[in-house]
C-alpha cells in the first residue's frame, strides 16, 4: 500500500523530532551550582548578555542607585544590614556583623578610574557580610530550565584584597576584592551555572573575618539548545502540514 500524504508528514516530522533529541541530548540536572573561574574586572563587557534576563542589581544601602552596563539596566536592590527584597529576589542575613555602603567601594585612583561612570558606580556600592552570612533566595524559577548567575565582589577603595565566599549547593566559589592590592585595584567577577530542580534556589554569601564584599549579582535564562531545536523542528511540522493542506487533491 502507497501511504497518503499526510502519513508521509508525519513520519517526516516524527524522524526530525528523533534526530533533534538524539543530537541535543538534555542537560544533567543538579542542584548545584557550577561555578566557573573566577576573572579580573576589566571593563563594561565583563557583564553577561548570555540567554535572557531575569534580573540584574546593584546591591548597597537605602538609595543606592541604578545603573546600565553593557545594555543591562541593574536595578537598585537596597539591603541595610542585609536585609532585602526586589520581586523574587530576597536577601536575609544570619545574625549581626552586615555592613553597607554606597560610595565607600570606589576611587580616584587607577586603574578603578578608567573604568566607565556606570560600571564605577555599580562596584562602589556594596553589602559586607563580615561576621554572619546573608543567604540570596532566588523564587518562581522553571523547574529544568538552565540559568546563570554572575556576581562582582570589589573594593577599590583600600588596599587589601579581602575574600567572599558564596556557596550554591554543594559547590563554593572564593572571589578577591581587590588583585591589585594597592588603592584603586580592581577585583573580580564569577560565572555559574544551574538546572534548577525547584522553584528556589538559594546562594549564601560569607566574608573571611576582616571583610568580603558584594557589589552587584544578576541572574539570566540560558535556553538549552535541544529546547531551540525542537522548537524549530515543530514549526517546520506545522509548516509542512499547512502546505499540505494547501496542495492536498480534492477526493473523488
């Protein structure tokens, strides 16, 4: 028996669905975060535009500003003694001993001067966790989805290269404040990556006793690439069933 023509789109469609599942396999799932190599802060393309955005802050005291870098708007998220909430992202410290400032990060001096306007004020302002952690919550995310986080931890302003901790699951991450260790030395920026396999996620951020410093975090959705193919492989389906529709002959 000759199959008809809609039997053949079918059988099209269903081999191109194979094929893209077999070629873009799905992530690994895991809770944790991975963390990338901690990099020196350079210049405005230090910030992601990987995937979409979910939000981007520039964390310090009551006022602390908003500010755009590399087309990201970070929006202000104010947490005096660690404490605070923008949509779905709330930061609660775990006892006393957190510290804010919104200009005390920054300096005249190079190479922190070189750097745009926007990008200065985004590191001068700052939450301390210096005797108990703050613990980042991050809710309504999509059970599965793939999502980066970058935070920046600089303090330009003196001359010790204090240290942050921030920990995401079983994995932690260590980033400088200051490389240089002269005034007016830059610090660093990380990268992670996460499945989440809840609607939550949580990132706790500690000091090394004498400080540790959190400029700035942001959190993008990383589309998977099995999730582009198929969605191109549905609509070429969808495309070739139109046609077909279109040219099929007319029953006798």
């Amino acid at each position: 028996m000759i199959p008809n023509h809609s039997t053949v789109v079918v059988r099209l469609c269903a081999g191109l669905i194979l094929l893209a599942s077999a070629l873009f396999p799905t992530f690994t799932r895991a809770a944790n975060i991975n963390w990338g190599s901690p990099q020196q802060i350079t210049g405005n393309n230090d910030v992601s535009t990987n995937g979409i955005l979910i939000g981007a802050f520039n964390v310090g005291d009551t006022g602390v500003l908003s500010t755009p870098v590399n087309g990201v708007i970070f929006q202000s998220f104010a947490a005096p003694g660690g404490n605070g909430m923008s949509g779905n992202f709330t930061m609660t410290p775990g006892g006393n001993g957190v510290f804010n400032s919104n200009t005390a990060g920054g300096s005249t001096m190079p190479p922190f001067s070189n750097l745009s306007p926007e990008y200065q004020t985004l590191l001068s302002s700052y939450v301390t966790p210096l005797f108990s952690p703050v613990t980042l919550t991050i809710s309504g995310l999509m059970i599965g989805s793939l999502y980066e986080f970058q935070f920046w931890s600089n303090l330009s302003s003196q001359t010790s290269g204090y240290q942050i901790k921030a920990t995401g699951g079983n994995n932690s991450i260590t980033l400088s404040c200051n490389t240089g260790g002269a005034e007016g030395g830059l610090g660093q920026f990380v990268r992670g990556t996460f499945a989440a396999d809840a609607t939550n996620q949580n990132i706790s951020f500690l000091g090394d006793g004498d400080g540790g410093f959190l400029n700035a975090f942001q959190l993008r959705l990383i589309p998977e690439p099995n999730t582009t193919v198929l969605l191109v492989v549905a609509l070429v389906c969808g495309g070739l069933f139109h046609v077909y529709r279109r040219i099929k002959p007319a029953k006798t």
